[in-house]
C-alpha cells in the first residue's frame, strides 16, 4: 500500500464517518452482540466506543497498517482487550465455529475477493451465531445506481477500493444463513449515491 492509502486515507476515513449520526447507527448495530466476538474491517476502531458496557474483548482484522496505526491509539482509550490482527477478511486464521458473533460495518464494499470473506465469516461463526452488519451499497433508485457506477472508479481510488454499487443484499442472502433481516435507509447527511445502508443481521 502507498503512502496515500497508509497516512492519508485513514484520516480522510474518520473524517468522513466519525460523527454523531454515525454513532447513533453504529450503537443500534451493536447492541445485541455478547460472547466471543469477530470485527472484519475495523478501520480506525470508529466502533469501539458504540459496544454495550458488558463486551470486555474482542478480536479485530484490519489489512491496513495506517488503520490500525490509529485504532492502537482508540483501543488504549477505552476499556476494552482488543486481539489486534493486521490481515484482510479472506483469510480468516481461526478455526472453524470460533466466534457467536461477526461485525462489519462500512467494510465489504471494499474488499476486493468480497465473496471468499463472506466465506470466511460464515466458516468462524458458530452454529446459531449472528452476523451484524452496517454497509452502504447499491440503491434500487435506477438513477441513483447509474451515478454510483459513475462515481466508482474514483471512489475506489480515494476510497480504500470503495464501490457503490456493491448488492449487499444479495451478497448476503445468498449465503446459507438460517435467516437474515434487513432494514435499508438513506444516511442522513450523506450523498444518496453514498449513504443508501443496509443495517442488519443474519443467523447462521
């Protein structure tokens, strides 16, 4: 990774989405999760502050050596053990039915074998575990979803690898989860061709 996607970016990302509209939504996401707990692109650590009082640890993957730079700093700032693994969700080094709960949030439109990663959280949750999810991605506004082609070649480029368009609903329903809910919304205070979400989870 170049000097941009390592110094740069990482700063650009929590100035984008470190705010208080975002951590109404993150809160909501995470208040359900308990036991042993995966997060899958945790970026700058943006989450850590939005788990219920009761979480005491987590594990955590991360590709980007600048993210994780300034979640090490997130993570000393609160109360929470953090299990730190510089590496992307492709390749999960965990055994199966490890964890009662996988978290994404803002992180499968970016990652580039999103489908084998999918794999891989599916493989670590336990039977009856919870994914949690909250991602921005295709809207079904057809002139919508032409500007995020549009706009997708330089979102990937200043974005971490960024796509709009990513069908996270049938990304996820497509895996053999037991059942999946989703509810979907235009961010507030964000371009519709970035912010239209899918909040949810699926059970393995």
């Amino acid at each position: 990774m170049g000097f941009y996607a390592e110094a740069i970016f990482p700063r650009v990302y929590d100035w984008l989405i470190d705010a208080p509209h975002w951590a109404k939504h993150r809160t909501e996401q995470l208040a359900a999760v308990e036991g042993d707990i995966l997060e899958i692109g945790v970026g700058t650590g943006l989450n850590l502050p939005c788990y219920p009082a009761d979480v005491q640890k987590i594990t955590t993957v991360e590709p980007s050596e600048g993210m994780n730079k300034l979640l090490r700093k997130r993570i000393a700032a609160t109360g929470i053990e953090v299990d730190q693994r510089i590496l992307g969700g492709e390749a999960l080094p965990f055994n199966g039915e490890t964890f009662d709960c996988v978290v994404s949030t803002v992180t499968l439109c970016s990652i580039p074998q999103v489908q084998q990663a999918m794999s891989e959280l599916l493989r670590v949750l336990r039977p009856g575990g919870r994914f949690f999810f909250l991602e921005h991605g295709r809207s079904p506004d057809l002139n919508i979803y032409k500007w995020q082609r549009r706009f997708n070649g330089l979102q990937k480029h200043l974005v971490g690898g960024c796509r709009l368009d990513v069908d996270i609903r049938g990304l996820i329903e497509s895996r053999a989860f037991s059942a999946v809910s989703i509810k979907n919304f235009y961010m507030e205070k964000m371009p519709k061709t970035h912010g239209y979400m899918y909040h949810g989870v699926a059970i393995k």
